[in-house]
C-alpha cells in the first residue's frame, strides 16, 4: 500500500519535519537527516489516482482511517507520522510547498495570547485538550498568475471657482477619458480546501512566497495535510473577483486631478496565465462555545493570528470594574498626597 514513513537510521523510530532546523527529526534519539538529501518516494511510484481504499501503518499494522481528501496525518494507534503517497501523485501532486517555521510550541504561546491567557475568555475554555489539539495543516491552494486587458470609458470634471468683481463665478469643465491598461497579477492565492474558511485564509496572507520550495513528501511528515477540493477552473471566478478591487484603485489612480469622475464603460478580459498548486503553512484550532464555532489560525511561517475568541462578558465586567476601582483610589492618594484629605 502506499503509505510513507520516515524511520530514523540509527534507532528506527519514525521522524518528524522540524520547523526549526527545516530538517527531519527523530524525536526519540535526536537525529536529523536533511530534507533535501532524502530520495522521493513519488517520482519512483506507479500509484494511480484512487488505486487504494484501505492504508495500513507501517509501524504498527493499523487501519490507517482518514477523510477522502487527507494526504499526511498520524496513525491512532502509534501516532507514526504517515504520508499517502496516491493521494499525491498525477494531477494531485503539489508543485511547490512552504514549509512551516513557527513549531507547535511557539503556536501554543501564540494561542494563551491570543486568549489573554483565559482572562477575559469564558471558565473552562483554555483546557490543556483545548490547547494541545492545535494541529498543523498543510492547506491546499492554488497561486494563479492572471494577464488583464481592460478598456475604461469615463467623463471627468474639473470645477474651479473664482471671484470677478461682485460676482462668485463656479466654471465646469467636462472630459471624456479613455484609458487602455494591461495589469499582470502573480502568485493570487486561493485556496482550493472545502472545509477552510475562504475568509479566515485571506486574512493570513501573504505568505512568504520567496520561500517556495520543490515539493517532497518528507516536509509533510508529522503534520496534516489536504489535497484540493477545487481545480484551478473551479477557483478562477473566485481569483477574478478577488483582484478586482486592485484593479479598480490603479484604474482610479490614472484619473487623478478630475473634480469628478464616471465610468461610463468598463471592460477587464482576465487571462489565466498558469495556476500552481502549492500546500500553504497553517496551525488552527477550531472549537465550539455556546453553539458557535471559533478558529484559531495562524500563518506557520510568519506567525500572523487571525479570529476572533469567545468573550465572558461576566469576567469584562470585573476586570473594568477592577480598573475603575484601582484608579479611584489612585485620585484619593493623590489627593490626600497634596493636603486635601481623604473624599
């Protein structure tokens, strides 16, 4: 079955990518082997897409249980870090991956920040199971450079107003504007998992694209990772409308010194180029509280935090009311400080 392990050389425990080292690591003797050495697996495979239905550990002998769109995860039992090979290979097979820089570690501490360490979040909602079941994901997404044409008809004015003698004379001057403009956009994420919030991945952008590298199996090793939901057709519509506000401030940025200005008629033909399959960093937890549903997720190479934490409105009532109480006895000290007595 195509199921990949990374077994160390000296002991035989199965290693992990750190994001610390960029190398794989064995967490039980300490060694590292770097990822780039390491032989691919998939370039010598003849898997077919679809060809297996059950996966079995490599380590253990388990049944490996998984959704239809995981390609890395961890076995139940064992916890050895196992990679899918089938589900990576054809048109399923990344070009290119960021790997992940920040290590859960950092991402915990990012999190009990995040939470104020509990402060202000509700009793009982920053559990250690809460806190440990941050999970690293290599999200799928699609980077498409895009080749625009677009064609604007406006009419501009420009009002100046003067004085002559005892008159106040306003003078409008009315313009026809014709603008032609080709504008390249490159590397327009999109994600391509069903189950990611399209929101809360924008807001993680931008990835640190001069960190692409080739991609290969062992960077995936000790994390979980998806393959697309969607193709790069699918998606297009979506990359089409998600630059279109860029397009219509440089269009804006070309009528520049008009009092007024109106579009009459706007034409933008955008061409795909290419489109890049590549697997993004990302550490998220989700949760539900009081029947919604919140996520925590974070840039795994930058460390940007996106979302919005539950709030205890009891726990915000004392802590203002503990402000207001600190700081009215400030102004009492103060004041009896400089002779006026206690209120």
């Amino acid at each position: 079955m195509p199921v990949m392990e990374y077994k160390c050389s000296g002991c035989g425990s199965s290693m992990v990518f750190d994001s610390n080292t960029g190398m794989l690591h064995c967490e039980s003797c300490g060694s590292q082997e770097n990822v780039e050495s390491i032989p691919d697996p998939l370039k010598k495979s003849t898997f077919t897409e679809g060809e297996a239905n059950e996966y079995h550990c490599k380590s253990c002998g388990a049944v490996i249980i998984t959704e239809a769109e995981t390609t890395a995860t961890a076995c139940s039992f064992c916890g050895s870090a196992v990679v899918l090979g089938d589900r990576l290979t054809g048109k399923l097979a990344p070009a290119k991956i960021i790997p992940f820089s920040i290590s859960k570690d950092e991402a915990i501490q990012a999190f009990r920040k995040w939470c104020r360490n509990g402060r202000l979040t509700p009793s009982g909602f920053m559990t250690a199971n809460r806190i440990q079941s941050i999970t690293g994901i290599y999200v799928p997404f699609w980077l498409y450079d895009l080749d625009n044409q677009i064609e604007v008809h406006a009419r501009g004015t420009r009002v100046r107003t003067y004085t002559k003698g005892d008159y106040r004379i306003t003078e409008t001057q009315h313009y026809d504007i014709y603008r032609q403009i080709r504008l390249n956009y490159v590397k327009v994420p999109i994600d391509a998992a069903e189950k990611m919030n399209d929101e809360l991945m924008d807001k993680l952008e931008p990835f640190p694209y001069d960190q692409l590298k080739n991609f290969k199996t062992p960077y995936l090793a000790g994390y979980i990772a998806e393959k697309y939901s969607h193709d790069e057709e699918e998606l297009l519509p979506r990359a089409k409308q998600k630059i279109s506000q860029f397009i219509d401030a440089y269009i804006k940025s070309t009528m520049k010194g008009y009092t007024t200005v109106t579009n009459t008629n706007k034409q933008v033909d955008t061409r795909m180029k290419q489109a890049e399959y590549v697997l993004l960093p990302v550490w998220a937890v989700h949760y539900d509280y009081n029947r919604k549903t919140y996520t925590f997720a974070m840039n795994g190479q930058t460390g940007k935090v996106v979302g919005k934490p539950p709030i205890s409105k009891a726990k915000v009532a004392a802590w203002f009311g503990s402000i207001s109480g600190v700081s009215l006895l400030s102004l009492k000290l103060i004041s009896w400080a400089m002779g006026g007595g206690f209120w």
